[in-house]
C-alpha cells in the first residue's frame, strides 16, 4: 500500500522532531527514525494493523 503524506501530517511530523530535539536531544533522532519505520512497515504490511 501507498502512503500518502497530507502536509499537514508532514508539518505535525515535522513539529514532532522539533519538539525531540528542543526536550530530548539526545534521542530524538533514535524517535525520528522509528517513527519513519513504523509507518514504512503500515505500507508495507497494511493487514498487520488488523491483529
């Protein structure tokens, strides 16, 4: 499956990372990446969600 990114969840996206590096720099990029992953895998493997 495709993912399509609005820009409104890429600015939240973008605020999110912001606020990772403002409050916790020392892990936000580790967050970041996961995140990322995470919604990789979702248009990878859609059905996933569903167990």
């Amino acid at each position: 499956m495709k993912i399509f990114w609005t820009a409104s969840a890429l600015a939240d996206l973008d605020d999110i990372e912001k606020y990772l590096q403002a409050n916790y720099p020392e892990t936000s990029e580790a967050v970041a990446r996961r995140i990322r992953s995470i919604i990789r895998r979702i248009g990878e493997w859609p059905s996933a969600l569903l167990k």
